[in-house]
C-alpha cells in the first residue's frame, strides 16, 4: 500500500470498512467527507465517531487538510447540537500511548450534560 496519507482507502482498515458500509455501525450524519457513528462504548450520553471517508491516520495527517479538519469540527458541533444540548467536547486521540486504537483519523465528540474536567 502507499503513503497512507494519500491513499483514499485502506482495505484493512476497520474505520474504511464502516465507511465503506462493509461494517454496519449506527450512522447519525454522513456527507461526501465523512460519516459520523455512535461510538460502540459511549462514554458520555452523547457518543459520536466522526470520521473522514478519506484514510488518514491521525490528526497530525487531517491537518494537511485543513478543510477537511475545519469540517469534522463542523459537522460535531452540529451533531452536539441535534444530539444534545450544544456544549460538547472534541478528542482527537494521536498515537498508541494516547489512546489511538484504530489508525484512521476520528474525532470523539462527548455531549448530552456534564462533563467532568479530567475525564475523557
């Protein structure tokens, strides 16, 4: 496979088969950039994956992109806001020691009440 960064799937890619609708997944918005999904182990009443169509593995990469970012950023405050009460926060977890478990770009978006300082 070439430059990841480039390439617009990944076939073995967890996130580019949901994308692909290979993987079923609880789709709450998509548009020809990205597709948004509920997170399988919400951790917030309001649980939301957003993630680009086109392969990119993390963050660092989307913001190659900056019209790409700017619209994920988009699209979850219009997901906070259809979804919950319109507070919301935005994780981009980059790397294995943060967090990353699937290495294609996604956004967390936590909504729907309180959200304790610290936590995820």
């Amino acid at each position: 496979m070439g430059d990841t960064a480039t390439d617009s799937r990944d076939p073995d890619c967890l996130f580019c088969r949901i994308v692909a609708g290979e993987i079923p997944s609880e789709r709450v918005h998509e548009d020809d950039q990205v597709i948004a999904f509920k997170d399988l182990h919400p951790q917030a009443a309001v649980h939301v994956l957003v993630v680009p169509r086109e392969h990119r593995r993390d963050v660092r990469e989307l913001a190659e992109r900056p019209e790409l970012l700017g619209h994920v950023a988009s699209v979850a405050e219009d997901i906070a806001s259809d979804l919950g009460d319109g507070d919301f926060r935005l994780i981009f977890n980059t790397g294995e020691s943060a967090g990353q478990t699937v290495f294609h770009v996604h956004a967390h978006v936590l909504a729907g009440g309180p959200l304790a300082e610290g936590e995820m």
